[in-house]
C-alpha cells in the first residue's frame, strides 16, 4: 500500500490541527489543576467522548477486527457485557465519591477512604502500568506502519511520540482530551466507509451471514457460531470464544470489566475533569452510547474480513509461523481492498489518531498519578502550585521517553513483555472487589484493603500457575506449579483467574476488616456510598438526566444481546 | 475552558471535507475500481464537510451568546 500527497496531505492537516489544539491551550494552562483535571471544567458531551476514546487505543481498534475475523459476532461480549454495565454503574454509583471527594486521583480516592499504603500500593503500580502500555502499543502502531507503508520503525516511534509530547506538555489533560473528541470523530469517519463498501461487497448482511456460515462450518463450529452471541455458549467447546456462558458474564462482565472501567484512572481522569458533578456522573453513561454502536465500526470490518476469505477475489490472509491466520491484520486488509487514495489517508488518519490518543491518555495518567500521589505525597509535599505544575510537565517528558524506552524493551524482549503484562494483570484483577467494598460497605478498613489486595494478587498468581489452557506449554501461559485444571481457551483461564482474584481479595477484605478497628462514620462522609448526601444538582437538560439515561442505555444494550443472540 | 473543542473539529473537517471533494472531483475514475466503482472521495467529502460547517456553526453560535 502506497500513501500519495493527497493521503499526505490530509495526515498533515490532522497533524496541524493537533499541534494548533496544544498551542491555543498553552495560555489557559497555569495551575496543576489547569493541567491534570482541566481545570474541572470540561462539558459532559466532551468528557463523555474523551472516556469512550480514551480506551479506543490503535490496539484496541486494531484489535477488534482482528478479534472480530477469529471469533465472529461474540467479540461484541467486550462491548455489550463487558463495557456497558460497568461504565452505566460508575456514573450512576461511583463517580459521586470520584467526583465529590475532590480526590483528584483514583490512588487519592484510595488515601482518602483508606491510608497512605493503600495508595501507595496502587500509584506504584498504576504508575509503571500506564508506561510499559503505552510502549507496547507504541512498538505495536511502529510494527503495524512498517508493514502497511514500510515507514521505518524508528521514524514513527520518535515522530509519534514527539507530537504527543508537545500537545500534552503545552495543553495538559485538555489537550488529551480535546484529541480524543477529535480521534472519535477520526474513528467514525474513518472506518465508516469501509464497512459501507464491505457490506455492499459482500452481499449485505445477509450476504455476510451466508460467508460467515461457511467459515464456521469449515473450522468445525455450528454454521452461526460467528454471528451470534450467546446461542452457543453453553459449552465452551461449541464458541470461537472458547468460554461458556459463566465465563463471560461473571469474567468479563462482572470482575474484568467493573475492575477496568470503574477503578483505571486513565478513564476515570477523563469524568473527573468534567464542570459539575452532574456533567462526572454523565459522562461515563454517555460514552455508553457510543460504545453500544461501536461493534458495527471496529468488529464488523473484521467478519467482512474472515468472510470474504471464502469469496471468489476475496480477501486471503497472510499465515502467521505457526501456520493460523494473522488475524491482526483483518483491518489493514480492509484499508487496502477497499478505500482508494484520498479515503486511505483519512482511513490511517483515523488510525494514527487513535495511536496518539492512546499515548496521550497514557501520558496524562501517568503524570498525574506521579506527580500528585508519588511526588507530592512522598517526595516533596508542600511546594507551591507552580513547582507541581512543572513536574507535571517534566513528568510528561519523562513519561513519553520512558514509553519509548519500553517501546524498544518490547521490540528486543518480546517475552519480558507479556511476562509484565501478566504480573499487571495478577495486580489488577483484585481491584474492584477492594473499591466495592470501600465504598459501598463502611465497615472496611485500610489495612483489610491493602491485606486483601495483596493476597488477591497472590491467589491471581497460584490459579494461573495451577491451570493451563488447551494445548499450551507449561509456563507464560500458565501451569507452571503444577496443572490441577486445564481451560478450553487461554481466554476462559484469564476470566477463571480474575473470578479467584476478586473473590479471594473480597473474602480477605471482609475477614481483615472485621477484626481491625474501622474509621467513624464522620470521616467517611462523601467517601462511602450510604454516608454521602445525594442531592444532586439537575442537569443541563432533561434528556442528559442519569437516572433517565441509564436504563436506557442498559435496555438497548439488553435488546441488542437478545436480537443477535 | 475557554476554547470550544467544536471550533478545531469544525475546521478540521471541514479542510478535509474540502480535500476529499476536490480531488474526487479532479481524480481519475480507474482509482475507484477497489471501491466498487464508486466515487466515495467525492461523496464523503460532501459528508464531511457538511459535518465541518455545522460544526463550525455550532461554535460561532456559542461564542456569539
């Protein structure tokens, strides 16, 4: 695939517009809260917009198709289960304590209700998870240019990089999130006319169903296993996803997806820089509505991909080394059957922006995290506004050189990476047991917390080294105690150990708590659910009502798992 | 925040919508053999740059109340 000026042209107008975003901010940034919250003056709509994109990474978009090719229809669980729920739940429940503490950072959240460790523990680990992510998606997006328009590695990773530097560095969070409204625009009219083409080429849906039957039919599934969602679920044998009904909603839907949506700051930052507390509880809810919508953007050019495999002048894609389809490259197939020069540059636009945006989000965490919960809590506390203003800034330097670092980790050491990874997951799989607890049950104590999380981790760990998946080796993917359990997929093993994570960390919790001394009520106003007032203020306009919203979003996400089902 | 984000969107697209219209004007047919012989510059140009103008629109009109 070939970019031409016009393609180039448009890159470089995107890239203008970024850069003139990060200079007109420049002005408007002179507190700490200026560059890590917005100032708390960002609109619902905008805030909205930046946490649905904030998690729309070129990973994640490229991703999705690739899940999309390789388990069909199914992929929409990530959405419809496992987003929707929990986004619907932390605007409705949570955000009310995120928001009303005045905490200004999740791991601050955790200060506030419980104690310093507690926190400690989190920013720690939070801290290096944003950087090594942002470099394995970095290493990702440099790969995936190499391949697709033979950009040098090294080219994209300083150039990218740089131009996050200079919109975060000079805009702070605004920035951050001001791109990401525009990489959701990006994303919509960038893929858009893709799965319009590949519908039409494919014989509309119907012509999809009849490609997508034959597929399943040929890999030994029943002819829908790739265009439903939960038909064939009661064995996980029966599923491309390899996991059966339980998996997935307890898994994914329950501990994996509240753990994500409801405790990552790279998210929760976007809803907490929003301008009232009303505008914080509405934002997650409607980033909700796009993310129903968005299995038709990301997953669907996916099935056209895998579908169109079995068409006369279809689509074939190139083999991996161990013989199994490259499904990664589903959407860059895509790219390049069916968007001619012009349209092309605004299809990588769109997928540059989401590479940005992604690392921007990174980067804005990341910061913040370091500067307010380890830098001021431990390092220097005390200083005036100015000085945390410029280790926010200096931050930003040195956590965007810091991703490139792990960005070159990730090229050389392919394994240390998924081994980090790994360990993370253990870390985070406990998480929202501990955040559910504080705030909804106010006999929780900081050290049943920290005890918790700590032997939930462990208990991650153990399921992970006891279990194995179907036909795996002995090691990263597990068994490397001893194996008392094999999984059908690597997939059911990872929502089996987030399940023990977060069971075993709320047990703990609870068993801790009650034999350590608990903190007055008092001191728990605005941070646990029931000693908070909920006098909330009325929204703009009525249709933005939360309480309105939110069983809607829930019975749309509800009907479409019923009308694919 | 002082600046409106509809403002940036609205001149991105709207340049982009601008771009894409002309060149699907100006571009050889052949080029849209892969998109099934649809001129799909031209008619999403026109979508985007309705997009940019209404954007564009929505931000004149909030910053002149």
């Amino acid at each position: 695939m070939t970019l031409t000026i016009v393609d180039g042209l448009i890159i470089g107008l995107y890239l203008l517009v970024v850069i003139a975003i990060g200079v007109a901010l420049r002005q408007r940034t002179r507190t700490s809260e200026d560059f890590f919250l917005s100032g708390r003056s960002i609109p619902a709509w905008v805030a909205g917009l930046a946490f649905m994109s904030a998690n729309m990474g070129a990973q994640e978009v490229v991703g999705m198709a690739a899940s999309g090719a390789k388990y069909g229809l199914a992929t929409s669980h990530f959405y419809w289960v496992g987003a929707i729920p929990a986004m619907v739940f932390l605007g409705l429940f949570m955000m009310p304590l995120y928001y009303g503490s005045r905490a200004r950072s999740v791991p601050e959240y955790l200060k506030l209700r419980f104690d310093e460790k507690t926190r400690l523990l989190n920013a720690a680990t939070f801290a290096f998870m944003t950087v090594i992510s942002s470099g394995i998606s970095m290493y990702a997006m440099g790969l995936l240019l190499n391949l697709l328009l033979g950009w040098p590695f090294d080219l994209s990773i300083w150039l990218w990089a740089g131009i996050v530097l200079i919109y975060v560095f000079m805009g702070g969070l605004t920035s951050g999130i001001y791109n990401e409204v525009l990489q959701f625009f990006l994303i919509v009219f960038g893929f858009a006319p893709l799965v319009i083409l590949g519908l039409i080429d494919i014989g509309g849906w119907p012509g999809l169903m009849a490609s997508l039957a034959d597929v399943s039919l040929q890999r030994g599934y029943p002819a829908d296993a790739l265009s439903t969602v939960w038909r064939h679920t009661g064995s996980a044998a029966d599923n491309p996803l390899g996991v059966g009904w339980f998996g997935i909603s307890m898994g994914l839907g329950f501990v994996l997806s509240f753990g994500y949506w409801c405790t990552d700051f790279l998210l929760v930052q976007r809803a907490m820089a929003a301008d009232s507390l009303s505008a914080a509880r509405q934002a997650p809810i409607i980033a909700a509505i796009p993310k129903l919508l968005f299995p038709a953007l990301v997953i669907l050019p996916g099935m056209i991909a895998i579908g169109l495999t079995h068409r006369a002048g279809g689509i074939s894609f190139p083999l991996k080394p161990d013989g199994s389809l490259n499904y990664d490259l589903a959407m860059p197939l895509m790219l390049a059957r069916y968007l001619p020069t012009g349209l092309l540059g605004l299809g990588i636009t769109a997928l540059m922006a989401s590479f940005m945006s992604g690392m921007a989000g990174n980067v804005t965490a990341f910061n913040t995290v370091w500067t307010y919960d380890l830098y001021q809590a431990h390092i220097r506390p005390n200083a005036s506004d100015r000085h945390y203003l410029n280790i926010g800034r200096i931050a930003t330097v040195a956590g965007v050189l810091l991703s490139i670092a792990a960005a070159y980790l990730a090229a050389r050491f392919n394994n240390i990476m998924d081994l980090l990874q790994l360990v993370f997951a253990f870390v985070n799989a406990p998480l929202f047991a501990t955040f559910l607890l504080g705030m909804f049950w106010k006999r929780t104590t900081g050290h049943g917390a920290f005890v918790g999380l700590l032997t939930g981790t462990v208990g991650a760990a153990l399921h992970h080294g006891l279990t194995i998946p179907q036909h795996a080796i002995p090691g990263i993917k597990g068994g490397w105690l001893f194996i008392v359990h094999t999984y059908p997929s690597e997939m059911a093993q990872n929502f089996s150990t987030a399940i023990v994570a977060w069971t075993t960390c709320l047990l703990v919790t609870v068993a801790v708590s009650l034999m350590t001394r608990p903190r007055p009520d008092e001191q728990l106003r605005g941070l646990v659910y029931s000693l908070t007032e909920k006098g909330y203020e009325k929204p703009a306009s009525w249709y933005l009502n939360p309480t309105l919203l939110a069983p809607l979003v829930l019975g749309a996400a509800f009907a479409l798992n019923i009308v694919f089902w | 925040m002082g600046l409106d984000i509809r403002l940036p969107i609205g001149v991105l697209f709207t340049a982009l919508g601008f771009v894409l219209l002309v060149y699907g004007a100006i571009s050889d047919p052949s080029i849209y053999a892969r998109s099934l012989g649809i001129n799909v510059n031209l008619a999403w140009g026109c979508v985007l740059l309705v997009f940019g103008i209404a954007m564009l629109l929505a931000s004149r009109r909030r910053s002149v109340k």
